[in-house]
C-alpha cells in the first residue's frame, strides 16, 4: 500500500489545504465571437475575445429578470480566480453594462483579453456580448439603420475641438436603447465602463467635441428588444420646419424643411431687406452633404440678380407628397431676410369673382392652382394698389406625369404680368400661379381667371341644377368639379366607390346661382384614395341632381 492510500481522511484533507488553489479549478475562458450575443446562466463566467485591428470595441452584458451582473475586463487567464489584472469595470442597476476599449495604434495593442461577469443580484441569466467595432461614421452621410436584439454596437467617428455636432439618433418602438460617446485623452491603453461616458442619450442630441480626435460611440440594448435604430453625426443642425402661410425671418442655419401634403403646387421663397439679394435652392433630400449644404439631390435654384423675390416652385399634383427642403443664401447685403412657404391649397375658379389679398412685410408670396385646357384663351385678371410691388408667375408642368417630378425656379415662369394679362395654354392641366410681393411694402391685389375677354361671365343661370364636368378626368391626385344651379342653395358632392359605397363627401355649403366649382383631393377617410374608378353624386336641396364617372390613376 503507497503512503497516499494510507492516509486518514484528515490526513488528506490537510494534504488539499496545503496544495495551491489552482490545482484543483477548472478555468475557462470561452471565445467570444463578434456580434454574437451568448446566454450564460452561472453565477460567475469568465470569456476571451481578441484585440480588433485598429478601431474602438465593447464587451456587454445584460441582465435577464431582476438580477444584475457586473463586468470587469482582465489582462491575464492566471491565478487562483482564473484572471488577473484588472483593467477596467462597469456595474450599475440598470440596464446593461459595458467595457469599451481604444485598439488604435499606440493604445491596448494586440492580445488576448478576458472579462468576468460575475451576478451581483437576483438569479436569472445574462447575456453576453463582443463587439470588435470598426464601423466608421461619416460626418454629414445617410444615417446607418440597424436592426438589434444585442447587447452593444460600437462605431467610430472623427471630430473636431470645439464643434457642435448633432448626434442624429432615432431607436424605433421597441427596444429601449441608448447612444454613447467616448474618448481616449491620451495615446496610452485605454479601458472604461459605461460609466466613463462624455455623453449618453435616449435620442437626437447635441455634442460638442472636446478635442479633435476618433471617438468611440456605444448603441447599447437595454432591455433586449427587437427594433431598430438610425444613427447618423451631422455638422449640420436640424433644418427648421416652416408654417405654411407663416413668414419667418431667415438667419443661420437658412436651411429649412417644407412638410407638404396637399396635392397642389407649393413654393417656398426668400426676400432681402431693401437693396439686399438672397436666392433659394431646394432640394428632395434633408441629410447627407457637408455643411454648409448638408441637403442632397438638388432639384432646382432661383437666383435672379438684385432685390424682390427668388422662389422655387414644384407641382404636387404629381411631384410625392413628401417633405422637401431649402437653403436660403445671401448673396449680397447683411441684414436678415425673410423666407415663406405656401403649401398652396388654393385654386383660383374660371369666371369666378376676383379673389381679394393684402400684403405687406410680412408676406413673401402666395400660391394658386388654376385648370387651364390646352389651346384656350384666357385672362389672367390681375389688379394691385398701395406702395407694394407685387407680380403674378405662372408655371406650366409640360410633363404631366407622376413619374417626372417638376420643379421650377422663378426664371421658369411662362407668364409674368403686374395687369390684366392675356394667355392660351400649351399644355392642359393644374397650373401653378405664384404672386409676388418684391418690395415688401404694403397693397392688396385682386387676381381671377376669365375667358377670352376680361371679366365674361355667363349673364343667364341654368334652368336646373347640373353637374357640368369633372377635370381632370382621368386625375392623379385630386378633381375639380364644375356645376351649376338655378338659384342659390345648398349643395353636396359624395364620392362612391364601385360598389356604390360613399368614400368622402364635400358639403353641404351655401352656393350662389349660376355656375360654380368644387374640389376633390384625391382622399378618403384621410389618406389617399386608391387608384381606380369611382363616381362623383351631386345633390342640390336635398335632391340627387347628377352623377359623373371619375378614373383615379395611380
């Protein structure tokens, strides 16, 4: 018998006491692969991941439940606890945590490297994760939009000392999730817990940056949700969301976001303070250029030498109903301008009676509609009084096609009169007329629309109630509809589908004798209509006086 298998059970166990701890543990340390989260269910665990080329990374983890785990990441697999050589923690009570470290050059440097999550609270599970980074953000590019039931997503991104940036961070419904940003103040290792941020928000935020430098940014998942996410870091602040109908003055940023949606033509225009000139470009998309542009795909620009009114105009009777965009700049003068958008649900009526306006200074333009037919003469009654100097523009979309976007500045114009001017369309349809007022001073102006000669109007009313037209008819977006009554009364429109069930209804409203119009935009139960055919019922004083086929495109 050898002298171990005749030791007492005493003997053997002060033999284990004197041996080294180590000899008897079993460590290890399981490689996390990046981007990929691991469910782990011991109280205490200990993992590896190895050093990214070059770029910022995060080890995570995120309690299950109401248990809580802290992190701490180690520099040596050794010893008695497994690692050793503490280099940096996270703990807190809510949430996740995390340990992001620099792997530039001149940094952590390469190796092998070992966190511990160790559960601190409660009994339920973890999850853990390692992200190696190396997803650069671009100042002022399209935002990266990212789907994430993870723990973390590390990002990088140059800034400069003492910039403002807006940190363009937009977590769908669903994941409670937040942005980080980190900096490493020296050319020396780096490692730091969520709690070593310069900045942390649930949303768009503003940051400026300390030191011109690459920094490390964090998404980090709270609860575990499924959604996404869009980031993006502009120089570029928001643009400022105008009112239509509402003149602002125009200062710094001068970049502006024009919400439309209404099927009319729109413009959004700029007016310097006397002698001052300013121009207006637009553009369809509201990110991705550097300042002091920030706005991509450019659609057109006004830049009429000298002082009055430069506009961008576009037909959104086919142009998308989706917000577009403007940049005012000035090109001569130092005072502040003024800027307007009209989102122009207004239409001016063959025959109808002028429609009265002042303006003054704080008026920049005002948008009309007006179906003119090909090959037909009209007069565009124009009246002004008073000290302001205000013009009528019209712009005809030759095109007239959802598929070919227009957009005009004011040099487009076919037409331009300060009077009573005569004109006979090329082209049939929805003609956008914009008014002017260059001076900024104060007058009213009247505007209609009449045949040939100024002023015609039918003289005799019908003997009966009808429903006269529909145009255009097919539409793409909305109709207007021509009646006439015998007599002044009140009048309905309802809009039926196929099957004969009632979409929209326009009225009751008081109409005068004789003829007159209505308009349909295209909608039904706010939002709008599907293409097809549908029919257009008139009734006058409770009597079903008229019904009109319509064909919707898409």
């Amino acid at each position: 018998m050898d002298r171990l298998s005749r030791c007492t059970p005493l003997a053997l166990s002060l033999l284990a006491l004197a041996l080294p701890a180590f000899a008897f543990a079993e460590c290890t340390w399981p490689l996390l692969v990046n981007d990929v989260p691991v469910a782990s269910g011991a109280a205490t665990s200990t993992w590896s991941f190895a050093s990214p080329a070059g770029s910022w990374g995060a080890v995570g983890v995120r309690s299950d439940g109401a248990s809580d785990h802290a992190l701490t990441v180690f520099q040596n697999a050794s010893g008695p606890t497994c690692v050793t050589a503490p280099l940096g923690g996270s703990s807190g009570s809510l949430g996740a945590e995390f340990v992001i470290g620099d792997f530039r050059l001149g940094r952590n440097g390469a190796g092998t490297w070992y966190p511990e999550v160790t559960r601190t609270a409660g009994a339920d599970n973890c999850t853990v994760e390692w992200d190696s980074g190396g997803t650069v953000i671009v100042v002022d590019d399209s935002a990266f939009v990212h789907t994430t039931n993870q723990v973390v997503d590390v990002y990088q991104v140059f800034l400069e000392a003492g910039v403002s940036y807006f940190v363009d961070f937009k977590p769908q419904p669903g994941v409670d999730a937040k942005v980080l940003i980190f900096r490493n103040p020296a050319v020396a290792p780096y490692w730091v817990g969520r709690q070593g941020r310069l900045m942390e928000s649930a949303g768009p935020t503003h940051f400026t940056a300390p030191a011109t430098d690459t920094y490390g940014v964090v998404v980090v998942n709270d609860d575990g949700g499924v959604s996404t996410y869009s980031l993006a870091v502009d120089q570029c602040q928001p643009p400022v969301a105008l009112v239509s109908g509402t003149a602002v003055a125009t200062t710094a940023p001068q970049r502006y976001k024009l919400n439309q949606a209404s099927p009319y033509w729109a413009a959004v225009g700029v007016r310097g303070a006397g002698a001052d000139d300013w121009n207006v470009i637009g553009y369809k998309t509201g990110s991705g250029a550097l300042e002091p542009t920030c706005f991509k795909d450019s659609t057109c620009a006004s830049a009429l030498p000298g002082a009055g009114v430069d506009f961008v105009t576009g037909d959104f009777t086919f142009n998308p109903l989706a917000p577009f965009f403007a940049r005012v700049v000035q090109a001569s003068g130092s005072a502040p301008g003024i800027v307007e958008w009209d989102d122009g649900p207004d239409e001016i009526f063959l025959n109808a009676a002028p429609l009265d306006r002042a303006t003054g200074p704080s008026d920049v333009l005002e948008t009309w509609d007006a179906y003119l037919e090909a090959g037909v003469s009209y007069t565009i009654y124009f009246e002004r009084t008073g000290a302001a100097n205000t013009r009528f523009l019209v712009f005809e979309n030759a095109a007239q096609s959802g598929i070919v976007p227009y957009w005009s500045g004011r040099a487009g114009a076919v037409l331009s009169g300060t009077g009573h001017t005569g004109y006979t369309p090329l082209v049939g349809g929805y003609h956008g007329i914009v008014v002017v007022n260059d001076n900024g001073a104060a007058g009213t102006y009247k505007i209609a629309l009449y045949g040939a000669l100024v002023g015609t109007a039918p003289t005799r009313g019908p003997a009966r109630a009808t429903l006269d037209m529909l145009l255009p008819n097919p539409a793409f977006a909305r109709t207007s509809i021509a009646y006439s009554l015998p007599r002044a009364g009140k009048v309905s429109f309802d809009v039926l589908d196929v099957s004969g069930r009632r979409v929209e209804s326009l009225g009751p409203f008081d109409a005068a004798a004789g003829p007159g119009r209505a308009q349909w935009d295209g909608r039904a139960d706010g939002a709008r209509a599907p293409a097809g055919v549908y029919f257009v019922r008139m009734t006058f004083e409770g009597r079903r006086t008229g019904l009109s086929k319509l064909v919707l495109l898409p």
